[in-house]
C-alpha cells in the first residue's frame, strides 16, 4: 500500500478493541477498505458492516489501541504493489518488506504503524520498450522489459484494468517505477508499477487442461504422484515428517520461471531458517542465487494474526502477475492450517456461529477460492502462463480427518501424504505410497512418453502393483512370517524392497541424490525391473529364491541414486545384473 495516493475520507471513532479485532463508529467505510486504527495509525481492513458498527481486522498488535481513538479511511482496498523489485525479497504478510522496515525501525522486532510501499518508488530500472509510437496496445499487453533480476527479465504490462490505445510515446533508459514510460492517445500513462486488490483475482483468460509436469527432481512425486504446471497439490503431515523439507526441495528443483514461497504462522525459528537459508542457495538451473527468480512471504505465528491471514492472497496476487508475463510460477504456502487457525480465530473474534472444530463455516469456500487461482492459463496478452500451488497442510497428532485436511483434499488434485511412521525409519521423502495420489497421471503420461520413455505408463504401473503387493504380502509376513511365503512371494518382498530403497527413497541432502532428472527415476524404475524379470526367470528354472538374492551385483542398486555417471554406471549393473543370474541354471 502506498499512503501516497489514497483518498482520505471521513474519520471514525473506535468502540471496541478485541485483539485483532476493533470496532469502529461513525466510519463511512465499504467492505475491504484499508484503515488506519487509532492514534498510531496502525494498518487494518473492513471485514464486516452492520449498521452504524464497522468491523475491522487490524494487522499489528493491538495492545495499548482504546476506545475513542480515531479511525482513518483510505477508501482503498488492501492492495499488492506490483512491478520491479518483487523478486529477491522478503515480505511479512500484507506486503511490507522486511529488510525496510528492519532498517526503519532499527531493530529486529516489527515495530507498529510503520509502513512501507511494497517495491522501492525510487530506484531506476533500465526500460527497453517493445512498442513504438502508432502502436496499438490493449490491457494485459507486454510494452518493455527490464532486467530484475540477473536470472528474470520482467515484462511491463499494461494494467489490466487499462482500456488501451495507440503509442503516442515510448521511450528506453532509467526510470523509476512511479514514472511514465509509455504513454497512450487516451491519456493513459503506463508506469512500471501497478497495484492489484489481493482478494480479487487477476484477470485471465480461459484455464486449460494442464498437460506438462512440474518437474519437481524427486522420484516419488514425479515417477508415481506427479503434479502438473497449473495443478494444486496439498502436503500433509504430522510434525517432522518433512513439510517443510518437502516444500523446500520444491522451491529448489521445481523447473517452475518463478517460485512465492509463503511462510505462513510457523514459528518464528523456522521461518528465520528460511529467511537466512534461502539467500545463500544457488539456483540449480542458472547458477544464480535461488533469490533471484523467488519471492519469500514470512508470516510467523508471533506476528499479528490478521496479517497471516491475508499473506496467502499477498502471495497468490504476486504470482498472477508473473504469470501474466507468461511464466511458470510456483507457489507454496507453509502452513495453510495456520492460515485456517487465523480465520478460526478472527471468526470467533467476530462471534460468527462456529462450523466444524470452530473453524468459521466459510473455511471450505476460503480453501477453495485460494485453489482456483491456480491453473494453466491463456493470458489475456496471449502467452500463456501457469500457476502450480502446493499447501502443506499440518493436521493436529497427524490425524487426517480434520476440517483443514478434509477441505483440501475436495480442493487439490495431487496429494503427497506424509507418514510418521516412514519418517521415523528414516524413509525420506516420507511420501506414503498408498494414501497419496495423483489426477494428474493420465494426463501428463502423453508428455512423459514423449520426453523420457514410450513405456513409462507401463513401467510405473508395474512398479504400482509391485508395491501394492508388498503391502498385501507384509500382513501375512506379520503373521506367519517370511519364510513360510512361497519363494515367488519371497522375491517379490525383496524386488519390493529395492522400489522402495533405491527408488522411492532419496536424499535431499546428498548432493547428487537430492535431485533426480526423470531419465534418471525411469532407469533406476527399469534397472530394479530387469533385476525382476530375470529373477523370476531364474527362479522358474529353479534357482533358490536364496541364491538369487545373494548375487553380487545387487547391493549395487542401492547406491545409484548417488551416481553422478548414472547412465553408464546403470547399463553395467543391468548387464552384470543379468549375467549373474543366468550363470545360477
Ligand atoms: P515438518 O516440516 O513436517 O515438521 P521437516 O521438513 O522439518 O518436517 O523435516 C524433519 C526432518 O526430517 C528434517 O530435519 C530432516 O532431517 C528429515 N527429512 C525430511 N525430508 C527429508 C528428505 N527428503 N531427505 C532427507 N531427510 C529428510
């Protein structure tokens, strides 16, 4: 929000303060205006109106606001500031850099009534138009770059709520965002910096069936739960399963133009991991620093509730505007359940009638607008752009039937569920193979058989039942135990078994393993089924389902995930795999 250009209107007077919550008499105010509260001025947002009470969420403490104080109204809706600038920077939960306002204050702790516009409104950019005079432009339409960032070339769009005209002026050089640098014959300035309501959705064209995978270099979600550019996923997961690092790999691997990262409610020492982390990773696709093609929203759960409120729409309005640019854009947002416990307890605030476990009963529909944003979109510029969104969802002791987990899972249509007990035997990522699915899977096969292997449906489902029979066969091993299993039975625990070793199993903090290129999760997927093929082979020959498994070559499989040279490293194993077994008949 700039302070700069709003209209003040009439003042009002505060009634009543309830933490985040205040009260306002006398207030000539609408639905979602930006107020200022009391005598420090601190930032709010009109929830509610009845009669002569206006209701307000306030985004700063509270503490110390009293009845009779004034109320300001910008007559303004809560804004993001767009433009330049975006990227490589840390925001709290309605858009306030933090570094800016650390520096204003001159301490850690967010002080209150302190604001600041969401991009620098001085530095210069270097504006290379891509229209000249007699051009016509409509809204959405690219008119110039500028080069944010040393990995992201940003598109000055004209806003969309423009109506458009002829180029009567456009000129390169340095200019700072609030200066014109197209001008239209309508009067209509183009300015690198726009601001967008965050409740409401930018302007798009039609949602198209996503066909392309978000990449993300992990083997479970791209060989088994793959998410698609333009899809929704939700993490679940009990506390220390790995959200978090889940999230983290995201940001890191996905082959997304642009990631927004939300940190939302978590507590303050995990968010600082990040705000410290995050700057110093490189980018693995250009080398660049990670930050350069990221936007980080910090809202930790000591920082006002309100704000963790609306730093999802912060977050997704941000996206949108990349992707209008045409890039893909990866959101994830870390916890949504803190964003869900923010509305419960603002709800109650507001003593609206509870819905399930308090939860206000708009949680669903709230849940839901946030998902549609998401999506694989025409443009109204004619590119095209997409929006993937991963919630990592944090259901209190793990247990999935909860509202937050239940509303989700209507919403999104990949889900990566994250078990305790896996974590706690150390399998990471800790993605159940049974509870977690995909909708995406028949639709991106098309892409996966073109860009890595005509036979990766087939491979995968093979490795779906080889699993699913696993789970089958480990209930009767609990009973009977192992060994009273006929050897089929035997050898398929134990090609189950490399599956889940080498192939679901992955290290994100080994250099090599933490990130897997699909060729490499199709042969590993391949190298385990040539083990497969040939054991059962040997074993229909009559070779010991003992003798089988103690070839030499086998532990190998373990180990390949680590192997920089995969391929040559898999084509010897496969070959000395093979040998072996047919030496045995
Ligand atoms: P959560 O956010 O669910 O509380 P974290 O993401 O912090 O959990 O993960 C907890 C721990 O689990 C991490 O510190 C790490 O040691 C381990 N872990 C999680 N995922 C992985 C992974 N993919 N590879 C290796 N270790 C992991």
């Amino acid at each position: 929000m700039s302070q700069a250009d709003t209209i003040v209107r009439e003042d009002g007077i505060i009634d009543s303060v309830s933490g985040p919550v205040v009260t306002a008499v006398d207030l000539d105010a609408r639905m979602n205006d930006v107020v200022y509260v009391g005598d420090e001025g601190l930032m709010g947002e009109v929830i509610e109106i009845e009669g002569e009470i206006t209701t307000i969420q306030v985004y700063e403490e509270t503490s110390g606001v009293a009845p009779g104080e004034p109320v300001e109204n910008t007559g303004e809706p809560l804004t993001v500031d767009l433009g330049p600038g975006l990227l490589d920077t840390i925001y709290d939960g309605v858009q306030r850099p933090l570094d800016v306002l650390q520096e204003k204050m001159n301490s850690a702790f967010l002080d209150r009534g302190v604001d600041a516009p969401g991009i620098d409104l001085e530095k210069e950019w270097e504006f290379t138009p891509e229209v000249e005079e007699g051009d016509t432009v409509e809204a959405g339409d690219v008119v110039g770059t500028v080069p944010e960032t040393v990995t992201i070339e940003h598109k000055v769009l004209v806003p969309p709520d423009y109506e458009g005209g002829e180029v009567v002026a456009a000129e390169s050089g340095e200019f700072n965002v609030e200066e014109t640098v197209v001008e239209l014959d309508n009067g209509e300035e183009i300015r690198m910096h726009q601001e967008w309501p965050v409740r409401e959705a930018r302007p798009a064209g039609d949602k198209k069936t996503p066909t392309e995978p978000l990449l993300t270099g992990q083997r479970v979600q791209d060989g088994l739960f793959p998410i698609a550019k333009g899809g929704t996923a939700a993490i679940p997961g009990p506390f220390g399963s790995g959200k978090t690092v889940t999230q983290q790999q995201l940001a890191k691997w996905s082959d997304a133009d642009i990631v927004v990262y939300i940190g939302c409610g978590e507590r303050g020492n995990e968010m600082t991991e990040v705000i410290e982390d995050f700057p110093e990773l490189p980018d693995p696709q250009t080398g660049n620093p990670l930050m350069a093609r990221t936007t980080l929203i910090a809202n930790t759960s000591n920082m006002p509730v309100a704000a963790r409120e609306s730093c999802v729409y912060t977050g997704i309005t941000i996206a949108e505007y990349y992707r209008d640019m045409g890039y893909d854009v990866a959101l994830m947002a870390d916890s949504t359940s803190r964003w869900a416990e923010a509305m419960r307890e603002i709800s109650s605030r507001l003593e609206e009638m509870p819905g399930e476990e308090g939860y206000p009963a708009y949680l669903a529909a709230r849940l839901s607008q946030f998902y549609e944003r998401a999506g694989y979109f025409d443009n109204i510029n004619g590119t095209e752009g997409s929006i993937s969104v991963v919630g990592a969802v944090s259901p209190p002791g793990g247990d999935f039937s909860e509202p937050v987990t239940q509303n989700t899972l209507r919403i999104v249509k990949c889900f990566w569920a994250l078990d305790a007990d896996l974590a706690e035997r150390r399998h990471f990522p800790s993605i159940n193979w049974n509870e977690s699915y995909s909708l995406y899977r028949e639709q991106l096969d098309p892409w996966f058989e073109d860009n890595v292997s005509e036979d990766w449906p087939e491979v995968r489902q093979w490795a779906v039942d080889t699993l699913d029979e696993e789970g089958e066969l480990q209930e009767i091993v609990q009973l009977v135990g192992k060994d009273a299993l006929p050897e089929d039975q035997q050898l398929t625990l134990e090609v189950a078994r490399y599956l889940r070793e080498a192939w679901l199993q992955q290290n994100a903090f080994h250099d090599v393993d933490t990130y897997c290129e699909p060729d490499k999760t199709y042969l590993i997927l391949t190298t385990i089924k040539t083990f497969n093929d040939e054991a059962f082979d040997a074993l229909e020959a009559g070779v010991p389902v003992e003798e089988i498994t103690a070839i030499e070559a086998l532990p190998r499989i373990n180990r390949i995930g680590v192997q920089e040279d995969y391929e040559a490293y898999m084509d010897e194993l496969k070959d000395d795999i093979t040998a072996q077994l047919r030496e045995l008949y």
